[in-house]
C-alpha cells in the first residue's frame, strides 16, 4: 500500500483537508490510527463530523503524532487502497517544547517513506511561503513525488498568495 504523507506549517488546514477529502469520497466514518513518537500506537474509529471536532483547533500544534487512515481511491475502473497520513506541523526556529520537536522529527522520518507528499500552504497568510516552507520543498523535492496545495483559497489575499505560491516555486525551489 502506497502511503501519501501531507505535511505542511501549523494551522495551514492538513487535517481538514484529510477529514474532507475521505469525504469526498463517500465515507461517512473513518478510522484513524495514531503512531506516536514513542512507538505507541491505538487506533480510533469517528464519524468524520466528530473527527473534525476532535482533531480541528485554532491552536498551534493540535496534530501531535502522525494520524493515518487507509482509502480507497479511484483508480481507472478500479479502487487503490493507499495510507493517507496526516502529520504534525512545522513552524520556524526549533519549538521549545519537548512533544513538539519529537512530532517534527518524527514528520521528517517519514517524508522518506512516502510515495507522494503533498506540501500544504496557506495561500491566505501574507507570508504564504516561509522559511520552513523553503526547506521543506527542497528537501521533499529531491526525492520525487512532490506535490504542493495551496489551502484557503476561499479567504481573502488568497489570490496573491496563491501568484506568490507559484512565482517563489518557480523561481527559487
């Protein structure tokens, strides 16, 4: 089973995007397994309503542990199960909190594991792309199966963070 790993800064909407697009295609529950960065992993089964009150905050940092869940997805005139995995967020400077840094890391493990990466920005943010951004795009880049998403494109500036999204992509990763 192929995995794809969406990774991206705090609060940049990687959950939902993974909550809304498991619905998208059809499924009213999902079950999430949580791989911790100590090993531990439980799984939990949600009504995609209630995984999005419990997994969605406004605070930095919700997302502590890689969250993933196995779709289906079409394929031609088939389905192809793959490991669709949300992960913790990255924000610049090293975090001063211990949990935070060993979800990073553990993020970063991973990002060698996928088959597609899906690098989410807040085409929103005035700073749509940052520093860690920058990083991450020439590190997940190098390996193939890179794609970037840019989010929030119903919020206002998201316009002329989705011209900067593509002039700084093409220009400089």
């Amino acid at each position: 089973m192929q995995q794809c790993l969406v990774i991206g800064r705090t609060n940049v909407g990687k959950t939902a995007f993974v909550l809304n697009f498991a619905e998208y295609l059809g499924l009213s529950r999902v079950e999430i397994t949580f791989n911790y960065p100590d090993g531990f992993a439980t799984k939990q089964t949600f009504r995609i309503d209630h995984a999005r009150q419990e997994l969605i905050g406004r605070g930095q940092h919700k997302t502590r542990c890689l969250q993933a869940l196995e779709i289906d997805v079409p394929a031609g005139k088939t389905k192809k199960r793959i490991l669709l995995t949300d992960s913790s967020g990255f924000s610049d400077g090293i975090p001063s909190e211990q949990a935070v840094r060993q979800a990073a890391a553990q993020t970063l493990l991973e990002i060698k594991k996928a088959a597609l990466v899906l690098h989410m920005l807040d085409a929103s943010s005035a700073h749509a792309v940052g520093e860690v951004d920058r990083q991450i795009a020439n590190y997940a880049d190098t390996r193939g199966g890179y794609v970037i998403l840019a989010n929030k494109m119903d919020l206002p500036q998201a316009r002329a963070g989705l011209a900067l999204i593509r002039q700084q992509s093409l220009n400089s990763w």
